[in-house]
C-alpha cells in the first residue's frame, strides 16, 4: 500500500484524534446521549488506523510467504 499518513501512535480524547502532536481530526460531538458510546467507538477505531495498517502488512507479508512456500494460488 501506498500513501502517507501521520505517523503513529495515534491518541484520541473524546471526538479530538491526535498523532504525532497534530491534530488528525475531530469527530463531530454527540448530539444525544445515545450517541456518545457511537462517537468514542468511532474515535477509537480512527486511532488504532496506524496499528490496523502495520498488521495488515504483515498478515500480507504471511500469506505472501504461505502462498510462496506451499506454491498456493
């Protein structure tokens, strides 16, 4: 995969994402309660981008050399 991104780790408060001492983006506060915990998942998962990235890579990487050793297709 190619293209940038801010570097990890990346950290969120609330709607307010953060990596690398910048500010990735805000979330657009909860308008009801009930979307509070829909808010914080969302940020929570936007921060764990970077780590998601670096896992994905390496699964590719895996079956990559799975597919190469067992002359899968």
């Amino acid at each position: 995969m190619s293209g940038k991104h801010t570097p990890g780790p990346w950290s969120h408060d609330g709607g307010r994402i953060d990596g690398s001492g910048l500010v990735i983006g805000n979330l657009f506060p909860a308008v009801v309660q009930e979307e509070v915990a829909m808010v914080e998942a969302n940020a929570t998962l936007i921060a764990a981008a970077p780590e998601l990235l670096e896992a994905l890579k390496l699964a590719e990487e895996h079956l990559a050399f799975h597919e190469e050793t067992h002359h899968c297709e």
